[in-house]
C-alpha cells in the first residue's frame, strides 16, 4: 500500500504537533501502574510506547527509537498519557538539554567507553 507517508502521524496525533508536556530527549518517563485494559485500548503506536515504559524507565529518545516512531508523534502521545496520569515524567533535574553539568556527564560516560 502507498501513500503519503505523513498521513499516519498526522491521524495518531489528531493533527497535532506540540505535546501537553514539555519533553525534551532525555526526559525520563515510567508506567507505574499498568492497566492491560487501558493498554487494549490505545492505537498500536501509543500502545507500544505505554508498555515500553512500563517494562523500564526510559528517556523520549529510547522509548522514539525503541518504538520505531518519530520524536515527535513519541512526544504527542506520551503527553496524551501524562495528562491522563497513565505514565509519570519525571521532574527535569536540568532546565534545559545543554545545562554544563549535564553535558559533562555525557562527556564522562564517553570517555568511559573509549
């Protein structure tokens, strides 16, 4: 089947392209309390991403590349769940993606591998 490839995120978004929540990549996100009905229920893109994080705690990045869905369609729906309490974000421990002491750690674990 072909077809404008940007149909489908368009539909699972409801056309939208902002998430409800601030999320930037290395936001953490976790599924405390699973609900298997709730799980049922969600388009297989949004379902994917609530059991992902339901099995370990894992940033928007992981959960995006894991899920194989774009950054951005991964931030709408896990802004959806957060709204409706069904996954948790947590607190940014940085305000921003380039804070120096998060880049620092980054840099850290890097040297860790080489």
């Amino acid at each position: 089947m072909s077809g404008n490839p940007w149909v489908r995120p368009y539909f699972v978004t409801g056309g939208r392209t902002r998430a409800r929540h601030r999320l930037f990549v290395h936001t953490l996100v976790t599924v405390p309390r699973f609900d298997p009905g709730y799980a049922s229920r969600l388009p297989p893109e949004a379902r994917s991403l609530y059991e992902r994080a339901h099995a370990a705690v894992q940033s928007v990045a992981e959960l995006s590349a894991h899920c194989g869905i774009s950054l951005g369609v991964t931030r709408v729906l896990l802004g959806d769940m957060a709204a409706r309490d069904r996954v948790v974000i947590s607190p940014e421990s940085h305000a921003s993606p380039y804070d120096p002491r998060l880049l620092e750690r980054i840099i850290d674990g890097l040297h860790q591998l080489a």
